[in-house]
C-alpha cells in the first residue's frame, strides 16, 4: 500500500488547500458509489466500490485504471464524482448511480460537466459476442470491438448530461506512456479528482 501513502502525500503537497481527506476503494467492476459526506481526515479505504462522490469541496478521490474508463464529473458549486467503468460498470451504467447523487443534492445533470480520460479505444477493445451483448442491448452472433467512452457518453447524455469531453489517448495504442492491461501490463494509472476548498472552481489532476 506504499503506492497509495506516495500519492496521498503528492497530492497534499502539490494541493495543500484541497482538504485533508482522501478516499479510495477495493474496486470489484460493480457498480457501488461511495458518497462521501461525512466530517473526517485522513485515508478512507472503502470496500467494493467503483465510484466517489463528493458533494462538498476538500475530499479529494482516486480510482485505479489500465483500460478502464475514469469517468470525472464535476459540478460548478464542488460537488465531485470520480469512477472506475471497465465492461461490467459500463453495461450496468455506473455512470447513471453517480448522476443520481448529484440529484439528491439538488444538483441538475445540465450542470454537471463529465470527462472521460485515457482509455482502451473501440479499435483496441474487441469482446466476446456476450459481453458485446450486454454492453449495447444488441444480440452479437460473434467477437466485435466496443468503443466504452462512446457508451458512458450515451449513457450520461440519456441522463441529461450536454458538456462532454473525451481523452485522445488510448492505453493500447498509446502503451509507451499508458498501462494497458490488454498489452499485458501490471501496472495501473491512478486517477484523482479534488474540489479545491480555496478556490471556485474543480480541479481534476
């Protein structure tokens, strides 16, 4: 867990005034969002979980990926989604759990802003006829390839969603600056999302 003690303190030093409170998660491709709302410091570990939510400013988040989708979304006023969507979150749209937690805080989707970061791309990712069934609704006679970003988009803009922005970068094509676990890497990109506490606006470095 040394990794993640380096990325706490990282993040603290390069952001003092993002808060004292950093949360991650065993992530298990579920679907779980772990609303994090509480009054706390230091190091959160939740369990099985795929997703943060924030819905105050000073809990920064992070998920791990390598092919996976990290799936930022941002609200002007501070409130924070971070998520992990890999083929299983993807189909049962964690996307949607999330938007659902800024509703309860009577936070619109029109508002919200979503980036969809580094990525396997739709010419990299070929699935299995099952896998592309349940991920577009569609019965598959064979293997096809699934651009994920372009569903996750789907899914936000069925949800309300306009302001969407999608990474250039694929981890497959892009293997000498990302990890991809297709190409056989064992090593993760860490994504971290923080409302600044100081500052008006949402950073998601």
């Amino acid at each position: 867990m040394g990794r993640w003690d380096d990325l706490r303190a990282s993040l603290q030093s390069a952001m003092p005034a993002s808060g004292a409170r950093f949360a991650t998660a065993t992530q298990v491709h579920g679907t779980r969002v772990v609303e994090h709302d509480g009054v706390w410091e230091g190091w959160l570990r939740a369990t099985e979980a795929d997703g943060h939510f924030a819905p105050r400013r000073g809990t920064a988040m992070a998920v791990t990926i390598a092919d996976c989708v990290p799936v930022f979304i941002a609200h002007p006023e501070g409130a924070v989604a971070l998520l992990h969507s890999g083929w299983r979150g993807t189909a049962a749209r964690i996307v949607e759990r999330a938007l659902a937690a800024f509703s309860r805080q009577g936070l619109v989707a029109t508002d919200l802003r979503i980036h969809l970061g580094p990525a396997i791309c739709g010419k990299c990712y070929e699935v299995s006829a099952d896998v592309a069934t349940a991920l577009t609704g569609v019965a598959a006679s064979g293997p096809r390839n699934i651009d994920l970003r372009s569903l996750i988009a789907e899914h936000a803009r069925s949800g309300g969603v306009s302001s969407i922005t999608t990474s250039p970068w694929c981890t497959r094509c892009d293997n000498a600056r990302f990890f991809s676990h297709r190409a056989g890497d064992a090593g993760r990109q860490v994504a971290v999302i923080v409302a600044r506490a100081d500052l008006s606006r949402v950073d998601s470095p």
